[in-house]
C-alpha cells in the first residue's frame, strides 16, 4: 500500500478531520501489504542526535501494528545503542541459522520481545560484514527489518550501510546548518547502485521548532521533523501528541517511502 504520508500541510493539521485522516493513513500504510521485505536502516553522521532512540520507537510501533514480527539488528557498535535498549545480549553465530531455509530455522537463537526478534552480531569486523553475514540470510523471513547502524562517515561507511537498506533513515538534529548536510547527502544515498530510498529525520533536540523541516517538505525525498519530547529519553515513551503523531508518521514514512517516491 503506498500512502502519501508526508502530503498533508502541516497548516491542515490543527483541525480534528485532517488530524484523524493522517492518523488513519499512517496507520494503514504500517499496516499495509509490502510487495517485498522492507529493510529499514537508521544511520547519523554524529552522536547523540537520536538515532537509537528513533529506531527503537519505529520499532515499537511497526511491532505493534504487524502480524508478523520485526527482525531488530544492532550493528552500531556502541554502548547505548539498540540493543542496549532492547536488553539483548551478544548473538552468536549459528550454522542453522546461517543456511535458514525456513523461518524457525532464522528464528534459531534469536531473543524474542513484544513483536519482534533481535539481533546483535559481533562487529568486530565492521558493521557491514556483521550485517551480511549474520542478517542477511534471514531477513527475508521478516516483513520488516530494523537496523541501527548508529553513526556513520560518509567517506567510510555510511554508503555500504546504506546499500544493505532499502530505506535509509538519516536522522540529524533540526538546526539548519546539520539539517542541510543530511540533505545534500540524500540524492548521493539515492544514486548507489542498489537505489535505497533516503528519509531524512530532523530531531528537534532544543524546542526551536520545525521550522526547518516544513521548509524542506517540498524536497524529492521526506523529511519528517520529531519534536523535543522528554519522554523519550532512555527508551521511554512520548509524553506529548505531537511527539506521537511525528514518529508515527515517520513509521509510516519508513514503511512506504520506497513506493510513494517512485510514484
């Protein structure tokens, strides 16, 4: 199902028939039928902007919509990421789980959560190694898939990261001069050769506002601002509605961006 979920006027939204139709929209495009698996990268090109925490909530809320469970993948390597999150120790590797021909064969090994599995491979040979060797054989007995790569260099590791995605949540705080790196980013994520779709995620980390991100919304690729909110800190859930409405619409974003650019 592809919705246009980033085409709502944020000047629309305050009244209550626009509000309860993007709510209904998101929630059936997290909901939707996916023509293929839907791999989710997060990455940033610096700490602290809200990486982990985005993806942990997108988690949670695509988890919670889905009959089948997400597949969560910790490769950022870092002490507060994912998995740090989700309580997950190291996953070792496993011959069975490796050569899966069936999903209780990819299950193998595997800490279960509400909705998902999780996966955190040794990334002792970087992200991406870890990535191919451990997820890649089995994201393909998930619907979606849901990795944190944590903070990446784009003259490193940020394109091998993102060609493993399908759609590459670049999370970035929403002051212009970050917000303007990960925009000029975008359309080189877009040009690798595997065509991952790029979402630009601006973090509202002072109160400013979104300023920056409406003025973005006509940009060939979705940006979706996510608004301070302190309930989010250390895994915690959103306090405010416009906290909630902004990562749902980002979940819904994630979840069909790669359809509704095509368009």
């Amino acid at each position: 199902m592809s919705v246009a979920v980033r085409g709502i006027p944020a000047a629309l939204f305050g009244s209550a028939v626009a509000r309860r139709t993007a709510l209904t929209e998101w929630d059936a495009a997290i909901r939707g039928i996916l023509p293929t698996a839907r791999r989710i990268g997060f990455v940033s090109l610096e700490p602290g902007v809200g990486t982990t925490t985005l993806a942990l909530q997108v988690l949670r809320i695509i988890a919670a919509r889905r009959s089948d469970p997400v597949l969560a993948v910790d490769v950022a390597g870092g002490g507060s990421d994912l998995a740090a999150r989700l309580q997950l120790a190291a996953t070792p590797a496993d011959a069975t789980r490796a050569g899966a021909r069936t999903t209780a064969e990819a299950l193998t090994g595997l800490p279960a959560g509400p909705g998902w599995y999780g996966l955190r491979p040794s990334t002792a040979d970087g992200p991406v190694a870890a990535w191919l060797t451990e997820a890649a054989p089995i994201t393909r007995f998930f619907d979606v898939t849901i990795t944190d790569f944590g903070v990446r260099h784009p003259r490193v590791d940020l394109a091998a990261c993102a060609a493993v995605s399908d759609v590459v949540c670049l999370v970035g705080d929403a002051r212009r001069s970050p917000a303007e790196l990960l925009r000029a980013i975008a359309p080189a994520v877009a040009a690798l050769p595997e065509s991952p779709t790029p979402v630009l995620a601006l973090v509202d980390r002072e109160g400013r506002g979104d300023a920056v991100a409406r003025a973005m919304g006509d940009d060939p690729w979705p940006v979706v601002g996510i608004p301070a909110d302190g309930g989010l800190r250390d895994g915690g859930q959103p306090r405010g509605q416009a906290g909630q409405h902004a990562l749902l619409r980002l979940a819904a974003t994630l979840v069909s961006a790669r359809e509704a650019v095509a368009l």
